[in-house]
C-alpha cells in the first residue's frame, strides 16, 4: 500500500522527467512512512502493525483519489533510454552491471547476516525495539548518550521491523536510500549538461563507493542523510530552472526534513538552500521574472515540509527540556542559547595523530591515505580514514575542481548551486575527514568526472579516462568486499565464513553466533523472559541483542542501589536474567545471595550473566 500510495501521489504531480519522478517516489515514500509512523507512535501512541497499515491504507486511498481527480495520464510516458545508451557506450553498460552485482551481493547481505554494526546495536536498534514494545516513540530508556536525537532513520529501521516482525530486513534500511542517492546524482550531472549515458555513470560511481556499499548493511543513517540532501539538491535545482519551481521546491523540502529528521548536521542544508532560495529569488524579482511576494511562497513552500517531516522531534525536546537540540548545549560568543548538558567539542574526535591540526590537515591526511589504495585494508562501515575510495584523490578531487573551475568561468549557476550546497554544509559542521559524514564529496567527484568525460575531444581519451576509472572503481569495491568487520572486537567475516553461513538455518545466525560470543547465551533464553542490565557498566556494549530478532524479550535497566533493592526490583519487575559488570555493585549482591541467583555466565568479556532463581 506505501508503494501505490507513493506512485499515486508522483503521478498527481503529472511530472514529465523520468529522474523527477523516480526520486520523488522515494522522496513520497520515505515522507510518508515518516509520517505514518509519527502519527502512529507519537500522537495516538499505537505504533504496532494494525495502526499502521490502516493509516497507510487511508493515505493510499486519499492519494490514488488525488491522482484520478488530477488527470494524470495527461501526462506523456516518460523513457530512461538506457539500452540504447548501453549499446552506444559500452562503459556505462559495464559500470551499471558492476552496480546491479553490488546491489544484488549487499541485498543478499542483508538476508544472510543479523544486524551488526556498532552503534546500531548500542543506541539506533535498541531505540526501535523500545519503540515496537512500548508501542509509541518514547525517549530511549536504554541509552546513556542519543536517547534525544532525531529519529527519522529510526523510524525506517522500526517501519521494516513492524512489516516483517523480525530484523531480516532492518539492516537494509540504508541501500535503496543509496539508490536514491545515485538517482539523484545522475540527474544533477544531467542538469550540468553531462551526456545521459554519462549522467548513468555518474550515479553509479557514487553507488560505488567504499563508504556508501559499506553503509548500505549498517544500521547507520549516514547514507539516508547524504541520499536525502542530495535529492534535496536536486529538487532546488529544478526549481531554479522554472519546471514546476513549487512542486520542485515543496519536494525540496520534503527531503531535506528527512535529512534534518535523522541527523540535526541536516540543519547546515536547510540554512544554505533557504540561503541559495533568497539569491535566486532576489535576482529573480529583480530581472522581473518573480513578484515580491512569489519569494515568500517559495520559502514557506519549502519550510513547511522541513518542518513536518523534520520537525517532531526538536518539538519533542523542545516540550521537554526547552532546547530543541538537547541534550547539547548552545552558546555563542559566551551568550547561552539553550542548555544542555553536554557540548559539541567534547564528543568531536580527530585522526590519530593529528590532534590540534587545522581541518585542512586532517582533511588532507584521511584523503591521502586513499592514495596508495594498494597498501590500504580493507574498507568497513566505520572507516575513519579515507572510504571516499581511490577514485576520489586519484581523478575526483582535481578533475571536480577542473570542473568548478570551468562553472565559475562560464557563470554555469546550475553547477555552482550544486557545489555551494554541497560543500558549505559539510565546510561548517565537523568531521571534514571522515568519509560517512562527508558523502556528497563523492556526487561532486562523479559529476566532475563525468562532466570532463563529455568535454573530451578524442573517442582515445575518453577510452583512457574511463578505463582509469573503472580501475580505480573495482580496486575500491574490491576492497569493500573482501570482508564484513562489525567493529568492537567482533568477528570478523571472510568470503568463505559468509559462504559457510549460507547453508546454515537462520537460528544459527544470530548476532551471538556470527559476529558476538558474548551474547551466544541469548539465544538459550525463552521468549518472554525479562532481563536486566547494569547499562553503566562499561564492560556490556550491546543491549540490543537481548531483545532477540522478534523483540520478544524484554529488557530493563537496573536501578537499585543495595542487595536488598536489588532483590525487590528482581521481584517487582519479573527478571529472570541479570546481565552486570564483572565485579560491579551488582555482581558483589548477586554472589552474596546464592540461593536467589544462579550464575549461568562465568565469564564473558568481562560480564556476567545470572538467572534468577525460580523461588526468588
């Protein structure tokens, strides 16, 4: 019902160009699941599977009944012309094979392996579980350090849970926002005025790379950030050209809520295209071809989708502790803006050996180490230095600057809008270095590539160009294939491990058994049961997995504060594990009373795991 709810809408916008409509379907899409699950969760505090396939059904109905009321076969068939482009340049064919490889090598990723990346399993999975159990979108209880971000990446991960009522699909929310992403960069190549088969290739280089297919299994939010802004940057651009300029930028805006809804790094966007509406708009009224007061339905086109798709959770903190970006602390020139409790320097790493170098440095030092991609390991979700791959240092750092170079001589606006808002957000934020926060780096490098692709004179170049880059390409992925590292002292998965665990059914495939020993334990316990968990204890990583893939089981932090606590909250609450530090507070009251606590556990990591006896 999503999908034809979303289609229905796309077709009541009677868009003509194929990118437009593909990426507004997803942009419709992951608006409305938001919404959806928003409304289910946060307002009528019923986020369970009955609720929210009624609210998608209504949503459906009332978009299907939009797209007959608004004529939508008016509107021409539009053609994406990819088997006449793949005849005529054999290199997009093989790029795009290469691409639909990946994407069927990662989908089958997702069906073969339980969730594994770090902080998924710390905060994102375990603020879904919370939510699915609770049934509305709580504060996460379990967490120490996000149970106040935004959420919308969340509420993806908690909308594939509720479809299936398991995790087999939660760690793939991120790969068709990455298609998405590769949409959207081949349509901004196609606005710059790279040749169509080009424009393919431009968007499957940014697909390709490292970070992003090591992304597209992770329950992370970087690539729904990235993917979002740049569909945002696409819409902006339409705009800017006068097709439907407020469809485009109510579109514009839809993304960038997603964006702003996940990450508040979507902030930075959301300031520089409100920025680049005003310029446009202003030279716009000023060479009379815009009303004074189009400007400011421009900009309240855009804001009010900002708003409601990104909006719900600073209103949330807002409500709670008057500081919509709780629990961080905002201040400027020693004048405090909103209280919080934590500020943003104190959680900001840097490159290992570069502490107190200026930003261009540790730029320079992680894109560097992408040079010599020979010596390079192997490349993980969490990359800290280099993930943009050898295409980026190699032929899209100095053939994208060629590239603006060139934009900035012919006053291409189009171009110069794209890299202003690229690059402004991610130049103002942290974490220039480290490729999962800086994404769209690499949509500015294919665009540059496959812009100079098309400038070049001899078929001879143009062969070596893009036999230099199918290189650099395969180096990169084959690098992001060789193996699957869930961080934080896991196992680590060779080819033939993954191929090992294909022929095994999938209860032997549990974050215990594949990537973590020290919750092997948790599959022994029956559904149902509840468990406690000491979450300060900084010997215990994970709660997530103690929920089991269905979220059968029920997980609490242990509050007391004495043996005698203990035993009343054991009792109160029901527990039946308890999951503490190795000679913490709780570990001491447990050994205290062995009659009441059975230690099933000895020692795992330096926890331990008790079962509560079935007399206490």
């Amino acid at each position: 019902m999503l999908v034809i709810g979303a289609a229905a809408a796309v077709a009541s916008l009677r868009l003509r160009d194929v990118v437009d409509r593909i990426l507004a379907f997803g942009v419709v899409a992951a608006t409305q699941l938001t919404l959806i699950v928003i409304v289910a969760g946060g307002l009528v505090h019923r986020l369970d599977r009955p609720v929210v396939a009624a609210l998608t059904a209504v949503s459906a109905a009332v978009e299907v009944a939009a797209a007959v009321a608004f004529g939508h076969r008016s509107v021409g068939r539009p053609r994406l012309g990819l088997r006449r482009a793949g005849r005529q340049h054999p290199w997009t064919a093989l790029l795009a094979l290469i691409a639909a490889a990946v994407l069927v090598w990662r989908t089958a990723l997702v069906l073969l392996l339980p969730p594994y990346a770090y902080d998924g399993l710390s905060y994102h999975l375990t603020a879904v579980a919370e939510w699915i159990q609770r049934r509305e979108l709580v504060a996460d209880p379990l967490s120490l350090c996000c149970a106040h971000y935004p959420g919308n990446g969340e509420i993806t991960f908690a909308w594939l849970q509720l479809l299936l009522g398991n995790n087999t699909l939660v760690d793939g929310a991120q790969l068709p926002f990455a298609v998405l992403g590769a949409v959207a960069v081949a349509g901004l190549a196609r606005r710059v005025g790279v040749h169509d088969a080009y424009a393919v290739v431009a968007g499957c280089l940014f697909f390709l790379t490292p970070i992003v297919i090591e992304q597209t299994t992770a329950n992370y939010v970087d690539v729904i950030v990235a993917s979002s802004s740049l569909a945002a940057i696409y819409f902006l651009v339409r705009a800017y050209e006068g097709d439907r300029p407020l469809t485009s930028i109510a579109l514009a805006g839809a993304a960038a809520g997603l964006a702003v809804g996940t990450k508040p790094t979507g902030m930075a966007l959301v300031a520089v295209i409100l920025g680049l509406l005003l310029l446009h708009g202003a030279l716009a009224i000023r060479g009379g071809l815009l009303a004074p007061g189009g400007l400011g339905v421009r900009l309240a086109t855009f804001a009010v989708p900002v708003v409601a798709v990104g909006g719900y959770w600073y209103l949330r903190n807002a409500v709670d502790f008057g500081n919509p970006v709780y629990p961080f602390h905002v201040g400027v020139a020693g004048v405090t803006i909103f209280t919080g409790a934590r500020r943003v320097n104190d959680i900001l790493t840097v490159p290992d050996g570069l502490g107190g170098a200026p930003w261009w440095k540790q730029v320079a030092h992680s894109w560097w180490s992408d040079v010599p991609f020979w010596r390079h390991s192997a490349y993980t979700y969490e990359t800290r230095l280099g993930g943009l791959g050898p295409l980026w240092p190699w032929l899209g750092v100095p053939l994208g600057l060629s590239t603006l170079a060139a934009a900035l001589r012919r006053r291409n606006v189009v171009l110069l809008t794209i890299a202003a808002a690229v690059v402004v957000p991610i130049l103002v934020l942290p974490y220039q270095w480290w490729s999962r926060f800086t994404i769209p780096f690499a949509a500015l490098g294919a665009i540059g590539i496959t812009f100079t692709l098309g400038r070049l004179g001899g078929s001879r170049s143009r062969a070596l160009l893009m036999g230099a880059v199918a290189l650099l390409v395969c180096a990169g992925i084959g690098l992001s294939l060789v193996r699957v590292d869930p961080a934080g002292r896991g196992r680590v998965l060779t080819l033939a491990d993954l191929a090992k665990l294909s022929t095994k059914p999938g209860d032997d495939r549990s974050i215990g058994a594949v990537f973590f020993p020290e919750y092997r334990w948790v599959d022994r316990v029956p559904g149902g049961a509840t468990i406690g968990v000491q979450l300060e204890a900084p010997q215990i990583r994970f709660v997530y997995p103690l929920f089991g893939p269905t979220l059968g089981r029920h997980v609490l932090a242990l509050k007391a504060v004495s043996p005698g606590a203990l035993a009343d909250e054991v009792r109160t609450e029901r527990i039946r594990y308890l999951l503490v530090g190795r000679g913490s507070r709780y570990d001491r009251w447990a050994r205290s009373s062995p009659s009441r606590y059975v230690t099933v556990v000895a020692d795992n990591a330096g926890s331990v795991v008790y079962r509560v006896s079935a007399t206490a």
